[in-house]
C-alpha cells in the first residue's frame, strides 16, 4: 500500500474541507444554470490549488503531482466541471514557465503571475471537428508571415475559452515544418469563441467551438520549437492530463460508493435495509474494490512522472481503468438509488452525466488500450 505524507494528507483534509463547505452547496445549482462560478473559482484559487504546479519562482509551491492529482480527487467529489476548469485552466500558463528566457520574461505578468494568483486562465485548443484522439488529422494551420503567425482553421469541444476570466488559448496548429503551439490571446482580430455548446454532463464548465479567420499573433507567441507543438501534447501533455482526469473519476466514484452506502443502509425495502441483500452489496464491494485499485494505479504513475520516468503505458492504464470503473460507480449509485437515482434532486443523477465525458477526453477508452498494447510489445515485429 502506498502511504501518503503528512503534507499530502494536509491538502487533502484542506480541500476536502473547502470542497464540503463552499463548493458542495452550490455545485447542482450551477449544472442547473451552467454558470461557471468566478468567485468560487478565485477562492479555490486562494488556497493556492492553481499554484501547486508551478515553481516558486512565479510564486507557486512546485508541489508534487500526486499532491495536485488528490486536490483534484477532492473537488471532484462535489462538482467535477469546477476541477476540470482548474487543471485545464493552469495548463498553459505552467506550460511557459519551461519557454525560452525571452518568452518568459514577455509572460510572466501578463499570463503566468496572474494564473498563480486564479486571477486568470487559460484555453486548450487541440480537438477540431474532424480530428479528436487523431491528433495527427488536425487541420488547423500557422503561416509565418514577417514577424507574425496566421492562424486559420476551427477547434470544437474547448473548455474554459468562453469565460470572463480566459485569457489565452493554446492552439495546436499545422505549420510548414510539423506541428506548433501557437498562443492566442483572448479578443485577438480573427479570434472567434461561439456560444456555449449544450452538454449532457459538466454543465458549468465552459465548452465552445473556436474558429480563426487570417488571425494574426506575434512570432513570440510560439511556444517551443517549430513542429514540436504535437510531440509536446502527445508525448507529454497528455500523460499528465490522463492523471488529472482519472484523479476526477477516483473522486466522484468515492463519493458514489459513500452516498450509495448510506442510502443502502437507511432505505427500507421488505422490512430490512437494502444493504442486507446480496445485489445491493455486490455493487458496494464492485465500486470499493475498483477505487482502491484505481488510487494504486494513479499514485504509482504520479510518482514515475515526478521521477522523471517514462509512463505512457502506466498513465494509459490509469485513465482507462479509473474512468471506466467510475462510469461504473455511478451506474451502481442510480441503480442502488432506485427511481429516486433518476431524478435531478439526487446528486448521483448528476454524478451519471457527468462521468460520461471522462471515458472519451484525452483520449478515448478504446485509444488507451491501443497505447498499452503498443507499449507492451503487441507491434513489433
């Protein structure tokens, strides 16, 4: 079993004591709305969460990822959009902290200081409409024109890019030597975010289509090296996404076994509580069984990134199997609830709309089990 340290646990009581006390009572009126909310954001943000990734040099702790990775957990027990927008939100500011001294120096009040501070966030511009998991399929292209990049081309299913406080989006773009990460800031000329797109889960995170028209950002905003841009989200970024997501499903799957378990012992049915019957703890034992061996799998991964290790195939198994054993959790919680589980009034209705994404962003269940049988040797000759 792997322990965690007196400073993990201290995070983990400290958000889940924010996230009981300040995100819980509001979290089925904002799905109700779909209203992201600002304020929540930036008090989640005071107790430093958006600073956990970053060095301390820009005023963050340089914490572990298993340290972020069970904040997330935690916040995700009550509203899963609200943690969504955060680990997402960080990305692109933590990302150019690694750019070259000139592209820091220009970032560094403008994006990153004010993403430590939750005052800001930022946009992940990856998906389009023709390409999803098949990254290399994007259409989306950046022409060197002088001292600027051209962007034209649409993004599809881009979270955070339609709020208030967004101040950038990172868009991963077709350029003549491979693919690049260009940085758009938010009301650049060409720059368009459609109206929110209707969800059936994580309602108040916000999810639009992006479209750039002859948009046009200085050759700085190019972060890294020409036709790297794909290598870095593939190769990189999205290891350390699968975690996060899959830290979100261990919570929301936690927090179905606790409800199902209380409902079970107080619902009466033939003169007993349902928990006495075979069935009923089945399902209980199922969503136990699975959250344990999915903390395992994500605390293993989370300490071979810190260390620097390759983890292609453990982050993939981690994001296959917690996602899936969530999606799982709250099918048990509805069931175990009866007809009351399917009614809005109950969080496990909301908890089953949510989940459902976690299986097909940042690569689809089906991708996942594809990388994990290209890393165990299925395709070499």
């Amino acid at each position: 079993m792997i322990s965690y340290t007196e400073e993990q646990e201290a995070i983990r009581r400290t958000v889940r004591d924010f996230t009981r006390k300040e995100i819980a009572p509001g979290a089925a009126e904002r799905d109700e709305t779909s209203q992201f909310d600002y304020d929540l954001y930036k008090r989640l943000c005071g107790l430093g969460l958006a600073g956990m990734v970053f060095p301390a040099e820009f005023g963050g702790t340089d914490t572990d990822t298993l340290s972020f990775c069970l904040a997330l957990e935690e916040i995700s027990r009550a509203d899963m959009s609200l943690a969504l927008t955060l680990w997402v939100g960080v990305q692109g500011a933590q990302s150019m902290t690694h750019a070259g001294e000139e592209q820091v120096a220009a970032w560094r009040n403008r994006y990153i200081l004010p993403t430590v501070a939750g005052e800001v966030l930022s946009a992940g511009a990856i998906t389009e409409p023709d390409a999803g998991s098949d990254t290399a399929a994007l259409r989306t292209r950046a022409v060197l024109e002088g001292n600027d990049w051209v962007l034209n081309g649409s993004k599809i299913f881009i979270s955070n890019a339609g709020l208030e406080n967004c101040a950038f989006a990172m868009v991963l773009c077709r350029t003549d030597e491979g693919f690049g990460i260009v940085i758009v800031p938010t009301g650049t000329p060409g720059y368009t975010i459609s109206p929110p797109l209707r969800k059936m889960g994580l309602r108040s995170s916000d999810t639009r289509e992006l479209s750039f028209d002859d948009c046009r950002v200085p050759a700085i905003n190019l972060l890294g090296g020409r036709g790297s841009g794909r290598q870095a989200i593939v190769a990189g970024g999205f290891y350390i996404t699968r975690l996060y997501l899959a830290s979100q499903a261990i919570g929301l799957a936690a927090e179905c076994l606790d409800v199902s378990l209380a409902h079970a012992k107080s619902r009466i049915a033939f003169k007993r509580p349902i928990a006495r019957f075979q069935y009923i703890q089945g399902m209980i034992v199922d969503m136990a069984l699975e959250i344990e061996a999915g903390r395992l799998l994500r605390d293993k991964a989370c300490m071979m990134h810190d260390a620097r290790q390759y983890y292609a195939k453990e982050a993939a198994m981690t994001k296959l199997f917690c996602t899936e054993a969530a999606k799982r959790a709250a099918d048990h919680a509805v069931q175990i609830f009866g007809g009351l589980g399917y009614m809005e009034e109950t969080p496990v209705s909301r908890y089953y709309r949510d989940i459902r994404a976690a299986t097909i962003a940042e690569g689809t269940s089906e991708v996942q089990k594809y990388i994990i049988a290209r890393e165990l040797g299925c395709f070499s000759d």
